[in-house]
C-alpha cells in the first residue's frame, strides 16, 4: 500500500502538530507533474514524521528569490515550523555556489529536512 493512498486530509489542518511547509525550485524539474508528485511525497513525509503539512512555496523565477522571500516572511510570524526541500539543490543559492540552508535556519530559527521516505 501506497503512504500516500491514506492521507488523512485532517493533518493539513491539524494545528496540535507543528507545521512543515515545503520549498521547490521549479527549475530543477521537468513536468508540473513533478511538482504535484513532490508535494505529495512531502504530505507522506510530514505525517511520517509528526508535522501537519503547510503550503509549498514553488520559486518559479531563477532570476528572483520571490518564494523564498515569502516563505521567510511567513515563518518569521510562526512558532514550531520547519522546512522541507526535495534535495540540497533546492536551497543552492542562484547567485553562486553558497548554501542556504545553514544561513536560513541561522535567520528563521526553523530546520530544513531533506525529502526522505
């Protein structure tokens, strides 16, 4: 059987667990499919791993960082929220080879995980 075949949509809104919110960069994909199929990995994923499942934040844009923005700006009004990125591709910085994950959950006070089912 599937994980994702029992998803209880009760733990999207589940405020009694912290939340996980995702970040994708659409430009590593292929297919819009692959986004739809990330998202749900990453629903698995949050009850896998005891978090009700937030809004993903898709950065559309490799010229602008408007998801990411967004996405600080929406933990920074948060207590118990973390993150969850498809691999550590998605939190290379555009402008060169930097990582942000350490620098984001510096900034934010929230944890990154990788996707892992």
């Amino acid at each position: 059987m599937n994980p994702a075949d029992d998803l209880d949509e009760e733990l999207f809104d589940d405020v009694t667990r912290p939340l996980l919110v995702g970040y994708i960069r659409r430009g590593l994909l292929s297919t819009e499919d692959e986004i739809a199929e990330l998202e749900t990995d990453m629903a698995v994923f949050a009850r896998l791993e005891g978090y009700s499942m937030g809004y993903t934040y898709v950065e559309y844009s490799e010229r602008t960082s408007a998801a990411l923005e967004a996405l600080v700006a929406s933990i920074g009004n948060q207590e118990n929220v973390a993150v969850v990125i498809p691999s550590p591709l998605h939190f290379l910085s555009t402008a060169g080879p930097l990582n942000l994950r350490q620098a984001f959950e510096q900034a934010t006070g929230a944890r990154v995980h990788l996707l892992a089912l």
